[in-house]
C-alpha cells in the first residue's frame, strides 16, 4: 500500500511537471527537444496542430506495435501519462497565455531541470513519456544485430533535423543544452533517492559487526579472510551493498563495534541478483 502511494504521488507530480515545462518554459520560447515531442513542436509551428494532441496521435501506433516489448503495467501506466499530460498541455495553452521569459538560455536551463525531474520521478514509477524510445525498442527487436543507442542517435537526428528546418537551427542548439541539463538532472534525482554503496570492512572481529547489519540494515553480507601485508596480521574482509541513506546507519555500527576497522565506500551503478530496493530506482 506505501509503494502504491508513492507510485500515484511520483507519476502525478511528474505527469504535471512535464506537461508544465512544455507550456510555460518550451513552447513560449520557441525552444526545440528530441522525441515525439520535438516532432510535435514542429508541427504545431508548420500546422497550428495542438502540441498534447499531435502526442498522442504519434504515440498510438507506437504503444500498438511495441506493447508486448514494454509489458502490461508499464505499457498501461505510460499511456495514461501521455494522455493526460497531453490534455493538460493543450487545457492549458488554450486557455492561458504563457510569456516568453527573455532570456531563452535561463528558459533552457528550467526547461532541462524540470523535465529531468518530471522524467526521473515517471521512471521511478515505473513509467514514461512515450516517445521515440519505444520505437528504437521495436527496431531492435526486428534488427537484433543493430545496436539500441546507435538507434536512438539516428532518431534523434532526424527529429533535430526537422526541427531546424521549422523552429531553426538556434532552437535545436538550446535543444542540445537542455537535453544535457536533463540528463545530469535524471542523474542527480536518482543518486538522491535511490543510489547503492559498496562497502568494505577489514576488520579482526566481524560476527558483531555482520549480525548488527542483518539486523539493523536488513542486508546480506559476504565474509572473506584477509591478510595485511603491513602487518602480516589475519583479518576478515566484510563486502556489503548497501543504500545511500543507510550509510550513516552502517558507520555509526562500524564506530560502535570498532573503531580501528578500515572502512572503504564506493557508489555502484547497476546491481543485478538478489538485492532488494528499499527505496525507488530509475
């Protein structure tokens, strides 16, 4: 019931930050992006077709073809973002008037953070925007031996290059930047929520230490013999993966326990088998 409620409290609050940064920061300063998005900012300046609606258009076929690539809850929970961040982009400008704000590199960069979160928070969710993504997926399943980011680059080169020819080639630049600022932003929220820490211990006595982290942290711990060359002394090296925020946790046991145990933190970027997420992930 907890997950649940942060899933709906992650897919509203970014459902509502992406289609705000559309209407308030991207459209109004003629700024371009890549994806379905950018295909839809084009054809709202070539056309006056409404942007949410052009979205939802493009990402039919799309959720069509690739459902049994995506999986049913994604799938389900994906389209329902689009559909209404779709319709609250086109509610909203057709009922409100967003102002430029002038500076179109500071629009860039609120433009960039804003989707950053808003994407972060749909992923964590298990969710997304749509897009171009899904089609890159259908491609590499029918083309095994093509490789996904190389897919990914070709289409957002030709969606950059429609861009130029209809906003201009200043749009697709600030495009670039913001795509960068996404990126980094993606990155941030996810070390802030959800990032893992390898952690060693070379200490002499390990049970109190290895029992404290089962019981207090809830984790598995891997227990080897060592040997310090200095000293030429036995000791025992403890591996664990731990959480971002039980690090202070798993210190302050270290502290307690020993405080001469060497103690060495690194960050992990991907963890595969039995780990289990006690926070959400991108």
């Amino acid at each position: 019931m907890k997950k649940s409620i942060k899933e709906i409290l992650f897919l509203s609050i970014g459902c509502l930050l992406f289609s705000l940064y559309i209407c308030m920061f991207l459209i109004p300063n003629n700024i371009g992006t890549g994806g379905l998005t950018g295909i839809a900012l084009g054809l709202n300046y070539l056309f006056k077709i409404p942007v949410g609606f052009s979205t939802i258009i493009l990402n039919i076929p799309l959720f069509i073809f690739g459902y049994n690539l995506l999986g049913k809850k994604f799938a389900f929970k994906s389209g329902l973002i689009v559909i209404i961040s779709s319709f609250i982009i086109d509610f909203l400008n057709s009922h409100l008037s967003f102002t430029p704000l002038g500076d179109v590199l500071t629009a860039t960069i609120f433009c960039g953070v804003l989707s950053g979160i808003a994407m972060a928070l749909l992923f964590m969710a298990g969710a997304s925007t749509g897009g171009l993504d899904i089609s890159g997926k259908i491609i590499k399943n029918k083309n095994p031996n093509l490789s996904l980011s190389k897919i990914l680059l070709v289409q957002d080169f030709v969606v950059y290059l429609f861009l130029s020819l209809t906003l201009g080639p200043r749009s697709v630049m600030y495009a670039l930047i913001m795509s960068f600022i996404r990126s980094k932003t993606i990155d941030a929220v996810q070390e802030g929520f959800a990032s893992s820490r390898q952690c060693i211990i070379i200490c002499q006595n390990p049970d109190l230490i290895i029992n404290a982290i089962k019981l207090q942290l809830g984790r598995g711990v891997t227990l080897l013999n060592a040997e310090g060359c200095y000293s030429h002394t036995n000791k025992k090296f403890i591996y664990v993966v731990i959480q971002k925020f039980q690090l202070t946790t798993l210190k302050n046991i270290i502290n307690d326990i020993d405080p001469t145990a060497f103690v060495a933190v690194s960050s992990v970027n991907d963890i595969q088998g039995n780990f289990k997420q006690k926070s959400f992930s991108i």
